[in-house]
C-alpha cells in the first residue's frame, strides 16, 4: 500500500533542542502538567501498570524514558533498524512517560510501562496497512492504551478496521485531531477513537488544530518541551504533543481505578470518556463542542468517584419474620 506523510512538517520542527541532561539540570515538567493540575493526581497514583502503546517513528534510546520500556519494540517500515530516528516518537514518549528522576523532564504518568511500535520512517511517511498491523500487534501484546500522534484527511477500510478491532477489545485509542485548522483527520474521526485537539497555555485553540464534532478532549500541545534525540530535549508544537498528554491522563485514570478495587472500572473507551470529562474544565459552549470536545482535564477538578458498592440486603430471619406479623 502506497505511503503518505503521516506528521506535518512542522510537527517535526522544534522551536528548539537543548542537552539538559549533561549538567543534570532540575528536572522540569512542561507546562501542561501544571496548567491541568497533574501532581494532585500523583499524590495517589503515577500510571502503575498501565501498559501504553507509541505508535510512531520508532522506539526512543534516551536515559530519560529508557527504564519505562517493556517488551520487544516492533518494525513495521522498510527501514533496518526499529530505533527512532526522526525524534517524534522520542518527543511524544517523553509527554506520556518520562521518568520522574530528579532530572530532565517528567512525563504525565511517569511509572506507566512504554510499548513501541515503528510504522513510521524517519521521514514521518508510512503506510495504512503498516499503522493498521501495528495497531493490531498492539492489541494482540494486551496493551491498555494505544497513542497515535499522526493522522490523513482521508480513511481507508484497513485502518478503520484495526481501530475496531482495539475497540472490540476493550483497547483505548487517543489520536491526535491534527493540524490543518480543518475537520478532524484520521483515524482520529473514528468513533472508536478519543480525539484530542491541542490548546495553548491561555487555554485557547491552538491556531493549527484540527476541530469538529468528533473532537472528544482538548489537551496541551503549543510550546511542549519532552525528550528528543542524542539525549536532548527539545520543543514541539502539534495536536501530536497534546495526544499523549491525554493518553497519559487517561493512564492515570486506569491506574487510579485499579487501586479502588474494580469498584469504578474503566473497562472500555465509553468509560473512559465518561469518567475523564467528569472532571474537565468546559472552555467552549456548554457541554461538547467541536473545539475543545467535553473540555480539558483538570485533577483540580477531580471527583471524588471511588463508589462504594452497594452492600447485599440481609435477608430477615426465621424469628423476625414471626415478630413482624406480631406486630413486635
């Protein structure tokens, strides 16, 4: 199947790259971790367990996202090595899950388990059939979450059908909305996909962000800084930063839902979508609209939704049975 370009240009452009790793730097996080309230979500859980899949460029080798790893990271371009080698899988990993290491910087769900799936060259050009498989290899390693930070303006039967298939598995996909200004891209459009538009730090729009009734959250993704290439870091703009950003609140979630012992299960991508906007902050019209879906989340906001499950009723006994016809 033919390839087309997956990553715009300019998603591919950093504002700029710096080696903070070198002198050890504090450790900085981007502004979106503040901005949506990220460490009051961490005072209880940082995305334990929660098995995440980067469908992308390639798998990072950074001292930054390197313990995170698991698994063997899968190839599914013509190129010889499964390493990225264009920066955007490495940038998109570090904003899910970069360690928390006193160094650097920290991801969204710094202790979730990072799963790498190479259908994209270094050019950012890939083919359906090659994201389709990898989406399915996803499924089929029984990851929880699937981050696609890429998109087209068209669709094709076998993409919308490997997205069904992690939806008929109880998979979680967040896909990046794009960034033409225009309608949703795919698969992102999919309704078995949550789509992400991307935002700026006065929490408005970003400019290039693709928007429509299929938009489901708004995350941040103008100006984010996360792991680049060579140990670097470096500044991205893109509805590709704002993706993983949601992926990993999504991971947070599951993990925070895991602890409270199956009582709020988020079993599936409904769940999800329901338990998430249950503490967005709604920027446009009330309730969903097609720029920022049902908001951007904030652990400010975050209900206290650990639910009791109702307790059985004791069934009466023989004796109070006969004192209740006495009338005692």
């Amino acid at each position: 199947m033919k390839e087309i370009i997956w990553i715009p240009e300019e998603d591919m452009k950093p504002v700029y790259t710096v080696d903070v790793l070198g002198d050890r730097q504090k450790e900085r996080a981007n502004w979106g971790i503040k901005a949506c309230n990220i460490p009051e979500a961490w005072k209880e859980h940082k995305g334990e367990g929660v098995k995440i899949a980067i469908v992308d460029t390639g798998m990072p080798w950074h001292d930054d996202i390197n313990k995170n790893i698991t698994g063997d990271s899968k190839n599914f371009t013509k190129e010889s090595t499964v390493l990225d080698k264009n920066g955007h899988a490495t940038h998109c990993a570090g904003i899910v899950g970069a360690l928390q290491n006193g160094y650097g910087v920290v991801g969204v769900a710094p202790k979730a388990i990072l799963y790498f799936y190479k259908a994209l060259d270094k050019n950012g050009s890939g083919s359906f059939s090659a994201i389709a498989e990898a989406i399915r290899e996803a499924v089929k390693d029984k990851v929880d979450i699937i981050s696609l930070s890429l998109g087209a303006t068209i669709g094709v039967r076998v993409l919308q059908d490997a997205c069904m298939f992690a939806y008929n598995h109880n998979v979680i996909i967040f896909a990046a909305a794009g960034n033409d200004s225009k309608n949703v891209n795919y698969p992102a459009r999919y309704n078995t996909c949550i789509a992400v538009s991307a935002i700026n730090r006065n929490f408005k729009l970003a400019y290039f962000s693709s928007r429509g009734k299929t938009v489901d959250f708004g995350g941040p993704g103008v100006e984010i800084l996360s792991t680049w290439l060579n140990n670097g870091y470096a500044m991205l703009s893109g509805t590709s930063m704002a993706c993983p950003f949601i992926a990993g609140v999504g991971a947070l979630i599951l993990a925070k839902h895991r602890m409270a012992g199956g009582n709020t299960p988020v079993r599936n991508m409904h769940e999800m979508i329901e338990h998430m906007k249950r503490f967005c902050t709604d920027l446009g019209e009330v309730g969903k609209d097609k720029y920022f879906g049902y908001g951007v989340p904030d652990f400010k906001n975050n209900p206290d939704d650990y639910i009791e499950p109702e307790k059985p009723k004791k069934e009466p006994s023989w004796w109070q049975i006969v004192l209740g016809w006495l009338g005692l």
